[in-house]
C-alpha cells in the first residue's frame, strides 16, 4: 500500500510540476513523493502552485492513463530501470536536469530490461540520406545482437533508428517522447510509432495529453542518455538537439560516439567536432559500437568480421570504396553508389563487375546493386 500512495503522490507531482526541474527532482529523490506532495498541497497562498492543484483531478489522470493503454512507474517498481539513478548527480543542462518523478510507458517491453543493454542512436531531423542509411544499418545490426536502440521518435535520424530496430522482431526499440504517450508527434510519425507502441515501448515523464514544448526535448534529452550503455551521434548541425543529448551521455558518464560523414556536409558538423575534441569514439559500423560496450579484456580482442575484411586487404581502393557504399540491408543504383563512394559512375560499373566476380555483390532485376551475404 506504501508503495502505491507513493506512486499517486508521483504522478500528482508530475501532473502539477514541469518534469525535468532539476530542484523538484532533487527534493523528490531526497524526501520522497509523498512528502513533497503534501508539502505542495498545504500552500494555500494563490500561487501558481496552488492553483495547479486545485485544477488536478489526480483520479481522472490515473483513468485516463488506463485508457490509453499505459502505464505509470515509479522508482521501487520492478520496471524501474537503476540506469536512471545517474541523474541524481549529472549536472544539470539548459535548466533540466534530475531523476524523473515517475514515468509512464506504453507497450509490451519492460524498460529495465530495455535499458540494461540498450544503445542510443540520435542525430539531425533533416538528415541525409547517407545518415538515415547509416542510422538504419546500424540499429538493424545492433538488434539483431539484442541491443535495444533508443532514439527519440523524430523525423530524419530518429526514425530510422527505429525502423532499423523493428525489423528484427518485438522489444528491439524504445521511443523517448517530450509528449505524453496517447499524443503523437511528429503527425507524419503517426505508424512509426504505434508500431514502436506495439512491439516496443514509448516512453514519457509527462502526463498523458500533454504536447511538446521545446523546453520538454532539452529535458527528453537526458532521458535518452542515461537510459543508454552508448550514445551514438549519427548526424547533427552545429546547432543541433543530438548536440544536446551528447552533453548529457558525458554528463551520466556514458560512451559517446559519432559516425563520420562527408566534409562538405553541414550535417557532419558536430560528429566531426565531437571526434576531433576526443569527446568521442569514431565508429563506422555496429562491431565498433559494441566493442565499446564489452568490458576491456573483450574489447581488445579482433571486432566481429562483417563480409570478408581481410580479402579487401588487397583489393584495389576503387572496389574497396564501392563495396563499403552498399548498405548492409537493401540495394542501391550505380548513380546513388557513386555519390556514396565518391567514385565516377564508370569507375562503380567496372569495380561492380569484379566484385560479381568475385561474389561480393549481385545485380537485381531493376539493376539495383546488393551486397551478398556471407
């Protein structure tokens, strides 16, 4: 009975407070929910505070969130993942900051289960196509490894983070919202994410029915960070919110890493600046992401193989280039190949052929170039 008077008390604090107040939390992880909930509700002065009290209907909140298929944890709670324990000492960010006072979670995955090996992969909204390949490749290849991928539900880089995640089966992905579960955003994600609600799990520290604010991504930011092993930056502008998250992977002591791209690219902009500030690891593929999550005696062994690296050894550069361009799932066209490769179209046609030769590649029906398995 404790337990769930606590919980009441959490979510009515989380109704009437701005999730992410970094002194709300801070008071919340010291005295508990139900001590600073009735300090809130003695404050019979008129303040705002007072007045948000007043308008709470605490039981129509927890209806409201049965309703809409979640559900509403709170640290103590078996679900409750202790990777979040971390933000009880990161300094905060942007003026958000702390443990959340409670979360609701909608879908069939258990978050501490999730976040116990679990890697997030976040970077720009207008990504490229090279990025939302990039971001796609690699949460295929991390979940087919039974590392969840955490990302934040957004156009660009976020989605296909996620798509990558789904295509190996239920649980593989995790959404971190700065709305409440039952509000989609963005409108254009709308099947992405009750796909991710329905064999993943969409997470929030605010209340069902609320939107986003810009304010609430700084704080979601955090939340993606701590819940994560690694924070992989696929693609990001100068000014970019995966900038945001980055700081905070630092901050909770987490591994930061940043995938290169091309130098005349403004998308490339903070992983470049990331990796040249030895702030983090340079990664190219999924092997390099988890050789930073083994412990050290594993990580210093060989990285997984992945096609036949010690063939390319002696392969002429052109062919090594052309190779490299083909994304792991899928097939591309010589035109889009080039552009990858950096190659002339003539120069891809006749690495192309010797790699069929050799049966690194095949030519689909609508000419479009994959990669053979091993």
């Amino acid at each position: 009975m404790a337990q769930e008077d606590e919980r009441r008390a959490r979510m009515a604090l989380a109704c009437v407070a701005e999730p992410g107040d970094p002194e709300m939390s801070a008071l919340v992880h010291e005295r508990g929910g139900e001590e600073v909930w009735e300090a809130v509700r003695r404050r019979g002065d008129g303040s705002v505070w007072a007045r948000r009290v007043a308008a709470l209907e605490l039981d129509r909140m927890v209806e409201l969130t049965e309703r809409c298929g979640s559900r509403f944890v709170v640290p103590g709670d078996e679900e409750w993942p202790d990777e979040l324990t971390t933000l009880a000492t990161a300094e905060p960010l942007a003026d958000r900051g702390g443990v959340p006072i409670g979360l609701w979670l909608r879908g069939p995955a258990r978050l501490g289960a999730v976040a116990s090996r679990a890697v997030a992969l976040v970077g720009s909204r207008a990504a490229t196509s090279y990025g939302q390949g990039v971001a796609t490749d690699l949460a295929a290849d991390l979940a087919s490894e039974r590392v969840a991928v955490i990302s934040g539900g957004a156009y660009g880089v976020d989605a296909a983070a996620h798509r990558g995640a789904l295509v190996t089966g239920p649980g593989s992905t995790l959404a971190v919202l700065a709305s409440g579960v039952d509000v989609v955003y963005p409108r254009g994600n709308a099947a992405l994410l009750e796909e991710v609600a329905r064999r993943g799990l969409l997470v929030s520290e605010h209340p069902p029915g609320e939107h986003p604010t810009r304010v609430r991504f700084l704080g979601r930011n955090r939340l993606i960070a701590a819940l994560s092993q690694a924070t992989v930056v696929v693609e990001a502008t100068a000014r970019s919110g995966a900038r945001n998250t980055a700081s905070w992977a630092l901050r909770c002591g987490r591994v930061l890493a940043a995938v290169p791209g091309s130098v005349h690219s403004a998308q490339s902009v903070t992983p470049h600046r990331l990796i040249a500030a030895a702030e983090a690891t340079l990664v190219t593929s999924a092997a390099d992401v988890l050789a930073l999550l083994a412990p050290l005696d594993a990580a210093q062994a060989p990285l997984p193989a992945r096609g036949h690296p010690r063939l390319m050894d002696d392969w002429d550069p052109v062919a090594v280039a052309v190779r490299e361009a083909l994304p792991a799932r899928g097939g591309l066209g010589v035109a889009e190949i080039s552009l990858r490769s950096g190659q002339e179209p003539a120069e891809c046609l006749a690495a192309l052929a010797w790699l069929e030769q050799e049966e690194q590649v095949v030519c689909g029906p609508r000419g479009e170039w994959r990669l053979v398995r091993p």
